[in-house]
C-alpha cells in the first residue's frame, strides 16, 4: 500500500524582470484584512477570474483563506449504499477515482483534480487500468470535461505507487496549467483540451487526440533530464513569479528509506513556463536530504526581495531568487533550520529530526511551516515555526542555533547526528537568528511533559492564518489554534483522525475553520475561543484541502468531488 494510506512581464533574466504588485484578481478572494497585506507582496498576477482559487492556498503565498458568505457549516452528502439519505446544501458530486490525494482547483468555470482511473471517465481505459489522473469538471454542474491520464512508472514502487492517485495540485493561468505527473514529468496542459478542435505544441504526440483527452503543450521528465530520484512519488505543486514555474524536484532515498541514489541531483528549480528551458537549478540539501522532498514553494516580495521560499528534505527552508542570478546559477537569499539541533534521525521515522513537507505560508510578511515525515512513519515530534523572511539576503544561515568546532568557527552537522553526538561541535545562540517564536507544546506549572492534546506532532499540513490566528493540524490528530504574533497558544482539539496531519490543509473562510478529518468535515468557529460548529458526515476518507472559489465550498474524498452550495441552496 502507498505510505499516505498507510498511516492514520515575459522577461525572466536580467534587471528586465518585472514585478507586478497589485491587489487585484488572486487578492479579490481573500478576506478584507489580508488584502491590504497582499498588495505589498509583489505576487504575480494570474489570468484568472475575481472568486477563482487557481493553485494550492489561491495565491503563492499559500494561504488558503478566501473571502466567501454564508458557505454552509452544516450539509449532507449522498451516501451511496443508503437511497433514503436526503443530500443537503449539496449542488452537485461525481465520482472521481479510489484513492485521491489532489486537492482541487477551480478557474475558468472548471474544476481540477488530481486522482487515479478509479472512476474510469475515459471509456478506452478499464477501471483495472492502474493510471494516475487529472480530471477537468465543468464548475457549474460537475459535468466531466477531460483527463489527462498517464501510466504508472516502469520501476514500480521505486518513483511510483500502485493505484496512487496524483498528488500534484495544478496551478492555472489563463488558458494553460502546469503540474507534475507521477511519472515526475513536468507537463503544461490546454486547459479547454481538445474541445477547442486545436492540439497546441510543440508536444504533438497524444495518444489520443479527441473529446475528452488532455491537450499536452510541453513536458519536462525531471528524471531523464535531471538525473532526479522521486521516492515513490512526485508532489510538487507549482506556483510562479511572473513566467518563472517554480518547482522542488522531490529527489529522495530509494525504497530502502536510507541510501540516497542522487545526492548530486538539484533539489530546486526554476523553468520558463512558457518554454520548459531550464533558468538555474539548486541541489542545496545535497546528501543530507533525510527520506524525501515534498514541500511546495510559495513566492511574495518580502524586504524588497523576490522570494521562492520552499522546504527541503534536510528540514531546512530555502529562500532563493526566482530570478536567479542572471547567469543561469542559483542566488540563495537565505536558510533556516527547521529542526532544534538535538535532534536525531534514525531509520523509518523512529528519531526526532524531521523534513519540511508542508508547504511555508506567508502571513502578515512572516513565514509559517511545520515539520514533518511521510506518515508511514506516525506521530512524533514536531515544531511549528515562525520566520522572519527579511533578516538577511546574503545566503546566511539565519536558524535558531548555528553549529562551531571547538575553534568557535562554523562546521557542518553531520547528517541525522545531533550536536551532542558529534565530537568537536556544539551549538551557540545565532546572533542572525530569523526566528520569531517556535511552537512545540504548552508549558506545564509542574515542569512535566505536556500531554498528547497540548503536543505538536509531525505534519505535512500548510497552516492557515487570519486576524492575528494561525491554525495547523498534526499527525497526532490535534489540531491547534496559536497567536500569530507570539506563538502563544489558544486551543487544541482532538479530531480522532491522524490524517487531518496530512492534508493539504485546512480551510479558513466566512468566519468558520474547515479541518478535514478521515471521513468526517469538522467545522469550527473561527476565534481564540474553541467552538465546534458541526462534524458533516463525507462517506469516505479525506486528505485533500476544501477550498472556496466562486462562493462554492468544494472538496474531494478518496471516491468523490463535491460542490457544497451556499446556505438554503
């Protein structure tokens, strides 16, 4: 079984690169308080409607915190093996596969999701036929539109699981969308398909090429021409400065969890969206990438600097030049260690030190991210930070701690080993330090340990944060609302579901938090006074985030793509 079941403006080199500040199409959604903030943060502006959520979070500043009014907190979805249930606020669903860990997006009047052929849309394919899928959805009434549909891996395990659905979220512009497959090739897609009687290229070689199918304009296979070794999967979901696709390649161990086949392959890179060509590559991690890379980027302006801010598999944020710089290398602006150096790794998840899966979040000009592991690996420690991107832009080491020889000069920390396990090396105080608060658990009167619903434990999840709040879910199925500013915590609550940790994370809109939990939708009032509004029952397993786009809540299940319309729909 696949881990994630197991577990509970056209320039773009040189000063001629541009900038767009505004708080126009991609801001129209996100609450009024945040707008403001989001004129400032230099994002790129998208071709893409007022109410459309293009890419994972809407904005690359990944926050997943849209305007919307009156989205229900309360609703019933059809339930397949009982007639008699009456659905409830629903506007529409439709099966989509059997295991789906894509979240959806919505632009242009449609819907995408990434999933497998469970549901066999495509009649040339049985439902026995072991693919990885896009599916396209007209928004208004769910009606299949298209799927682009790819086989899995010839190495099977080692890039690529069986009956996995695609993870990638796509990100859309205008009439084109990129993503990653499973077979970790970079693909931009016609978003129309072939509905509008045209195959764009250069890439002219579908299959099929008809009604139905998926439009291919370009592709990018990160192993053939990177030398990239996926573990089990790409993740990557893209977002973009300006024509720069900003990517994290997934380059991890093979299926022993240990032995790293790519040290020398680039962790990080940048494409020109619109050609494929390479602008620079980074391999940053290195040998010290821990199990693998799934973290996102996110991008804004911050201290006047462009910033493609992503996690890496050594547990460390990266903050790089979109741009690079200019001579087709890599400009590191910045990076942070994510894991307090006593940390230790040991084989399967066992150890304390961990990757950033999540994707950062940027809030109020700071960075949000957790830490975290494949969920095979369970609950086990972890910390929710956040950063102050403007500190430095020299290519320092801006982490909570720095590592010295005896000599008090800087050395590396070897890998998985904690400082008191390496002879000759301690840590000290980073006068550098970028860190605005850490978040780990609540402080006990006695001294003892908090207890497992006062604990941050591991997560793949990107927080969500509005009006000085910040909420994250974890792997110990706890879910935790903190301050913004400080770090200080509000409330915790036990959803009794490890997978609320592994999500693409929760939803923030109309004043309520929407967290999925396995197979329930938990619904909270947002405010540092817990509230449980509702538990909606969802007929099966959730690990995607719900969004809001068009002042439609959707979201998927392993099985079903909803469309929850607003109150007395």
């Amino acid at each position: 079984m696949p881990s994630m079941i197991r577990s509970r403006s056209q320039a773009v080199t040189g000063s001629c690169f541009l900038w767009v500040f505004f708080a126009g199409v991609a801001a129209a959604q996100q609450p009024a308080a945040d707008r403001a903030n989001l004129a400032g943060y230099g994002l790129t502006k998208l071709d893409v409607a007022s109410g459309d959520w293009p890419q994972l979070g809407g904005t690359s500043l990944r926050n997943n915190a849209p305007e919307g009014r009156n989205i229900p907190a309360r609703f019933t979805v059809p339930d397949d093996y009982d007639p008699t249930v009456q659905p409830h606020n629903v506007k529409w669903s439709v099966p989509i596969g059997s295991t789906t860990y894509g979240a959806p997006v919505v632009a242009g009047g449609r819907v995408f999701v990434g999933t497998n052929n469970g549901a066999r849309h495509v009649a040339r394919f049985s439902n026995r036929v072991d693919l990885s899928c896009l599916i396209a959805f007209d928004a208004s009434d769910g009606k299949f539109l298209w799927q682009h549909s790819t086989p899995k891996h010839s190495k099977g395990r080692l890039h690529d699981w069986p009956m996995e659905g695609n993870h990638s979220v796509p990100l859309v512009d205008g009439n084109r969308l990129w993503y990653v497959t499973n077979l970790a090739e970079i693909v931009c897609l016609d978003v129309e398909g072939f509905a509008d009687g045209e195959n764009d290229g250069p890439f002219k070689e579908e299959e099929v090429a008809a009604a139905g199918e998926a439009d291919v304009v370009w592709k990018f296979n990160l192993i053939e021409k990177l030398g990239v070794h996926p573990h089990e999967r790409s993740t990557c979901s893209f977002t973009c400065a300006e024509e720069v696709l900003l990517v994290n390649t997934g380059n991890g161990v093979d299926n022993s969890e240990i032995h790293l086949p790519a040290p020398e392959a680039p962790s990080f890179m940048a494409l020109d969206r619109r050609t494929a060509k390479v602008l620079w590559t980074d391999n940053s991690p290195g040998g010290n990438v821990l199990y693998a890379q799934r973290s996102s980027p996110a991008f804004a302006v911050l201290g006047g600097k462009p910033q493609m801010i992503v996690g890496g598999g050594d547990g460390r944020l990266y903050s790089f030049d979109p741009r690079g710089d200019g001579r087709g290398k890599p400009r590191l602006w910045w990076k942070f260690d994510a894991n307090p150096k006593t940390t230790k790794l040991l084989h399967f998840g066992r150890g304390t030190r961990n990757e950033v899966f999540a994707a950062p979040v940027i809030f109020d000009g700071k960075v949000y991210c957790s830490t975290g592991t494949d969920p095979v690996f369970g609950t086990g420690d972890g910390v929710l930070w956040c950063v102050d991107p403007t500190k430095r832009f020299d290519g320092g080491d801006v982490s909570a701690e720095l590592v010295v020889d005896a000599d008090g000069n800087p050395a590396p920390l070897p890998r998985g080993k904690p400082v008191h396990e390496s002879p000759g090396l301690r840590a000290i105080p980073n006068p550098q330090s970028a860190v605005n608060w850490r978040y780990q658990s609540w402080k006990q009167p006695d001294g003892k340990p908090a207890p497992l619903e006062q604990t941050m434990h591991r997560s793949c999840s990107p927080v969500v944060a509005a009006d000085g709040l910040v909420y994250v879910p974890d792997f110990g199925g706890i879910l935790h609302c903190v301050d913004a500013r400080t770090g200080t915590p509000y409330w915790t609550h036990d959803v009794f579901a490890a997978a609320c940790g592994w999500s693409y994370g929760p939803l923030l809109v109309d004043g309520k938090l929407f967290v999925p939990a396995e197979d329930k939708m938990l619904v909270f009032a947002h405010g540092k006074t817990k509230q449980l509004l509702a538990e909606n029952e969802i007929g099966n397993s959730s690990s995607t985030a719900p969004i809001v786009a068009g002042n439609i809540l959707y979201f998927a299940t392993q099985t079903h793509l909803y469309a929850i319309g607003p109150a007395g729909h």
